[in-house]
C-alpha cells in the first residue's frame, strides 16, 4: 500500500486526563463496543475553538465534554449529560459545536449556555443506528457517518447529508463501520473512514450532489481500522488508525507521504488541527486518554 522510505515523525505527549477524571468501571459504551472491558475513560472528537483557546474532547462512555486551555494544558469539565458523545465539530454559521452522538443522534451545543438542541434525530421516522463522526461543510451543512454496530458482518452502515434548511439526505447505505470523514480541496468527493473494512473509501459527487462511483481510497491491515481523519491545504489525506498507534498521511493520490508514530500508546484514535496558523496537529491516544501533538509543515483545513 505505501513506500517503505515514507519518513516516520514522532508525535510527543502534550498532556492527559487528570486522575480526578478518570472513572475506571463500566457502561452501555463498555459493555456493548468494549465487550465488557472496563475503561476509565475513551477520549474523541478533539475540536480547536479558536476564540477560546481551548480544545474540547469527548468521553463516550460517561458523557462528557472536556475543554482543554491550549496554555496551560489544564483540563476542565465542561459538561456531563445523558448521552455518548463522539465526533465533534465547529459550526462557524451557528457559532456552536456540533456533536455525533451515539445515543442522542446529531446535537447542537452552544458553548455560552451549555444548552444541548438536537438537530436531527431520525431518517424518514427510523432512528440512526449510532451515530459516529461529522464534518461542517463550506455552505454550512453537515455530513455524518452513523456507524451503530455494523461491520463485515453487517454492512449497513449509512452516511448522511444534512442541509442548512433541515433536509436530511442518505448518501451511502452499505458501510461496514462509517467513522471519521473529509471533503477534498475542492469539495468534490468525500472521504470516509470504514473501520472494519480497514479501509478509506473515495465517494465522488456528481454536480447535483448525488453519489457517482465509490471505490477504495487506501487500505490498512491490522485488528482495528482507520478512525478519525483530517486534512491539509496541500491536500495531504490524515489517517488516524485505531489500533496500530498510527497516522497514516497520504498524498492526494493515496499514495503514503509519511508516518505520525504515538510515543504512548496504539489507540490513536482522531485527530484535528489547532495553533495561531492552523498547523498544530493535536491528536487523541484514546488508551492512555492523552492528547499528543505535531507541528506541521503547512496550515490544515479546518
């Protein structure tokens, strides 16, 4: 699948969730996508709020956002609820965070009040199967990956497009486990994370919108599979594998560029970008529940 004089670029701990966080037992997160294993926390969704100068990150199995001051790495707990919060992502149209949550569906928070809106819950009357990871397009609308518990086995995963006005499209109804997902450049094609076909498919638009021909955008190897994804203004394609401890960074053309190795553990699960130029790539290693980070070469594409 790639070079093997790709260079290798180690990604240094930048900081992890304070002891008084951690919560070691279990729940519907662990019991149901851990197989029973006790976890004190699983950290994703990490979203740079500029005017803020925090990260924020999720914890699914407890329901929390933390926020994170981009200063002084203190960690604070910005709100708890009933809910599994994933994937996350600024809405500069709302000025709110937008969340994929597995249980609630996709949900608006404003960071003001604390107050959490669903924005849609149900695709033509039948609830999602559990939603994973989201994007804010240009226009303000929002693709979203809604995983449940599919895979190999059952590869009914959906993604959906999600309009300013509240229309609600299903734009792929065969994915093993959609996760994380990026536009291209020229928000012509979408690229989406299926974790367990270990592997990042290519889903080319038509003008219209509608989907042309998908294929397969590069292909891993190991137990888990591609997570969260990111990408930058050259165009370079972010791979966050869930279970190899690994960036994968690829050309456009999904040929490998290089390799971001965790220094902590294998459980790199998303990834985003942050800092004054937008070229600090901030990354979850949800195993160790630590955040690691990169300075990169160009600014990414937030």
């Amino acid at each position: 699948m790639a070079s093997q004089d790709s260079p290798v670029i180690m990604a240094a701990q930048w900081t992890s969730l304070p002891a008084e966080f951690r919560r070691p037992g279990s729940s519907e997160h662990s019991k149901n996508q851990k197989r029973g294993r006790k976890i004190d926390s699983f950290l994703e969704g990490p979203v740079f709020v500029s005017h803020l100068s925090c990260l924020f990150v999720t914890d699914i199995p407890y329901g929390r956002i933390f926020s994170i001051d981009i200063a002084t790495a203190t960690w604070s707990l910005f709100l708890e609820y009933d809910g599994e919060p994933n994937g996350m992502a600024w809405n500069p149209f709302t000025e709110k965070m937008v969340i994929a949550d597995f249980k609630q569906g996709i949900l608006s928070l404003d960071l003001t009040t604390k107050t959490l809106t669903p924005l849609v819950t149900r695709y033509h009357g039948e609830r999602f199967k559990g939603p994973n990871d989201l994007i804010v397009a240009p226009d303000g609308s929002i693709y979203f990956t809604d995983q449940g518990m599919t895979g190999l086995h059952d590869p009914s995963g959906r993604v959906y497009h999600l309009f300013p006005d509240g229309r609600l499209d299903q734009i792929l109804t065969n994915g093993p486990s959609p996760n994380g997902l990026v536009l291209t450049k020229d928000k012509t094609s979408l690229f989406v994370a299926m974790t367990r076909d270990n592997a990042v498919w290519h889903i080319p638009f038509y003008e219209d919108g509608s989907v042309q021909r998908v294929g397969r955008y590069s292909s891993y190897y190991g137990i888990g599979g591609p997570d969260g994804m990111a990408l930058d203004e050259e165009g370079n394609v972010f791979v966050a594998h869930s279970t190899l401890g690994t960036v994968f960074v690829h050309n456009s053309n999904g040929t490998l560029k290089a390799k971001i190795e965790s220094s902590v553990g294998n459980g790199t699960t998303n990834l985003t970008w942050g800092g004054e130029n937008s070229n600090v790539l901030y990354i979850v290693e949800s195993e160790s529940a630590s955040i690691l980070r990169v300075d990169w070469h160009c600014a990414g594409c937030l």
